[in-house]
C-alpha cells in the first residue's frame, strides 16, 4: 500500500512540475551506460539510481528552479561505442554528465569531457587514472577506484584471513588487466606474491583447467576481478572438481546474474562494497522502497550501482545549485568546493571533492559484503549495524 502511494505521488510531483514548469528550459543530463550487454545488471541499476534522485529533485522544484532532464544513452559496454554516443551527448549539448560503468569505455571518453571541459561525474567504472588530472580536471567519481578496493580485497584475505598462497583470477578486459596490475601491488605490501596468476577471454564457459592450475600450486584463495558471467564458471568448475577454497574479489561478485546462476555455488563468496540493502534504514530504506516502488517492485540487480548513481546525480545537483547557473566551469569549480553537506544513501559526503581528488569514495566507506542464500549480506556485524543508522 505505501509503495502505491509513494509511486502515486512522485508521479503526480511530476506531472505537476512538468505542467508549472511549461516553456522553461529543462537542465540536460547525459546519462551513459551498459543498458544491454553482460554489464548491464551495472548499467540499468546505475541508470534507475539516477532516475530516481532526478524525479525526486524535480518533484522538489528541481534545480535553479528548472526540471533535469536526462538523456540516455547506451553504450553496450563497447568502448567505440562508448566514444560515439558520448560525444553525440557533448555536441547536444549537454550540461554534465552521470554515468559509465566499463573501464574501456570510460577510459575511450574521459578525455573528450576533459577537451569540451564538460562536468562527468563517473558512477561505476573503477579504473584508478580515470579522475587524473584533478588541476583544472573536469571528471569526478562516486564509486571504489580500484587502488583503494585491491587494497581492501588484499587485507580480507591476508590480514583477516591469514592466507598467502594465493591466486587471481581476471578477465582480459582493461577492467581485469588493471585488477590484476593492483592486486598484485596490493598483496606486494603484504609480502605475498600470487601463486598463479590466470585470464580468461569474455564468455569463457569452461575454467577447469585453470583451476586446476592454480590446485595444483596449493592456492589457498582465489582473488577474482571479472563481470558476472565469467565468474559463474569459476564458482561452478571449482564445484565440480569439488575444490573448496574460498573466492574473495571485487564488487562485481555481488552482481544478480553471478548469484542467480552460480546458485548455491556462491555462497561464501566474498566482495567489496559501498552498499548492502540488508538492514537498511532511515534514508537508505527510503531509496530501496522508492526505487522498488519506481521499477514494478523488481529488486535492484546491482545495489552498489543504484546508490552510486543516485548519489553522483545528487552531488551534481548539488553543484550546479551552488553554481548558480549551468556554466559548465562554474559547475566543475562548486563540485571541487561543495559548501553544503549532501545526504547520500552509501554516505554523507562533506566536500567529497578538492583540487588534489576527484574521488568521493574512500577507504573508509566500504565495507565487505558475503552472499548467503541468494542474497549479499554484511560479512561483519558492526558494518551491518553500520548500514542500519
């Protein structure tokens, strides 16, 4: 009944702000992502993340007194793509921009945000270098880069779990050729070296032999850094050579078409995060009701996703109100030196940017998350009551 009424009321908001609203100019978005393709359980949470904070703005009076309106675009994953429809968004033109979630794809725009001097506030892709420079740098990011997560993965299975032989497991995108690259600095700091390094192409469907690989140099652990479809055949090989050992890895392990076709073959696996819905309340219970409320009661297909989207929409916002117009230096210039707190669903971010980072995600956000019956759950106890508050 609530979540009837929430949806009748966000969609009377905005019939009522579209019909007030009349001749003034809307604020244009561009919204890129995965929408189709192995990333897209990514893309489409990232996407309905950025809806949902846009209608809930504009049912508040959007911003400068005008409605954001989004224009999306897929990009399939592919970086050509990518480059394309991001640069038709640019000419549009559009004010700013939210999105991406592959590491290609970012790393094939980001340099032509930087050239139009077009605000990008990244959502998903992880790619370290990807906010570099930040002097006079025009992209930002709401999500884990993946030096801060490496480290994060090594300390789960090093210093909390005590193992040092251990394996990696990554695909041969740019998003696992960089995994692999700060895993390995990361477990170097530990003094470990991996046992057995193995990559495997897009759609592999038979990991057996690389499995038994890394048995056979006795890998305590696997440490993974691939998309959802390849990690099913890691989870499902390992299970049928009846090889027991624990997989740990990026946020991806949290991905709805790992946990729905690995089964019970992912239970234990264990991941990164920056949001868990278990337990959630206050503000983050109120974002996982409306966005269910929003998208027919169908679950959020990648958690971190959504909340990174939402709050990269909110951030923007934010700066584009503190700006007082939609120049687009003026909106780079308040993302740097946001006056005013934003209450987000994974944090309340308080200057989350400056001159020297562009990253408004760090080390001591995330938290581990594990999956249990089908579900990601919080590893630890005092993070669950973390997520909670």
């Amino acid at each position: 009944m609530k979540t009837t009424m929430l949806k009748r009321v966000l969609m009377l908001a905005g019939l009522l702000w579209a019909t007030l609203a009349g001749a003034v100019e809307p604020i244009r978005i561009g919204v890129p992502g995965a929408y189709t393709g192995g990333s897209s359980p990514m893309g489409l949470s990232m996407r309905n993340g950025i809806r949902l904070a846009a209608q809930e703005i504009n049912a508040r009076g959007g911003v400068l007194g005008r409605p954001l309106q989004l224009v999306e675009r897929d990009d399939g994953g592919n970086a050509l793509r990518g480059r394309r429809v991001n640069a038709e968004l640019i000419r549009q033109p559009v004010v700013a921009t939210v999105g991406l979630v592959n590491t290609a794809v970012a790393e094939a725009v980001v340099g032509l945000y930087q050239e139009a001097r077009v605000p990008l506030v990244i959502a998903v892709a992880t790619a370290a270098k990807l906010t570099q420079p930040t002097h006079d740098g025009y992209v930002f990011r709401v999500a884990l880069s993946d030096t801060v997560q490496a480290r994060l993965i090594a300390r789960e299975a090093v210093e909390r779990a005590g193992y040092r032989r251990i394996a990696i497991f990554a695909d041969t995108t740019r998003y696992g050729e960089q995994g692999v690259m700060e895993l390995t600095a990361a477990l170097a700091r530990y003094g470990v070296r991996p046992v057995a390094v193995e990559r495997f192409e897009l759609r592999e469907r038979d990991m057996e032999e690389p499995l038994r690989k890394a048995s056979r140099q006795g890998a305590q652990v696997i440490l993974t850094y691939a998309i959802g479809p390849e990690l099913v055949e890691i989870a499902n090989g390992m299970a049928r050579m009846d090889w027991q050992v624990p997989l740990i890895g990026s946020w991806t392990l949290s991905m709805s078409n790992f946990i729905d076709n690995a089964g019970p073959n992912a239970d234990g696996t264990r991941m990164v995060q920056t949001f868990i819905p278990e337990g959630a309340g206050g503000q983050r219970k109120a974002f996982i009701d409306a966005y269910l409320a929003l998208n027919h009661g169908r679950r959020i297909a990648s958690p971190p996703s959504a909340a990174q989207g939402y709050d990269a929409m909110l951030l923007l916002a934010a700066a584009i109100q503190q700006a007082g117009s939609t120049d687009r230096a003026a909106i780079r210039q308040a993302l740097e030196q946001l006056k005013r707190p934003v209450d987000g669903v994974i944090t309340r971010y308080q200057r989350p940017f400056n001159p020297s980072s562009h990253e408004a995600i760090d080390e001591t956000v995330p938290v581990i998350g594990k999956v249990s019956g089908g579900e990601v759950v919080h590893a630890y106890r005092e993070d669950r009551l973390k997520g909670m508050k």
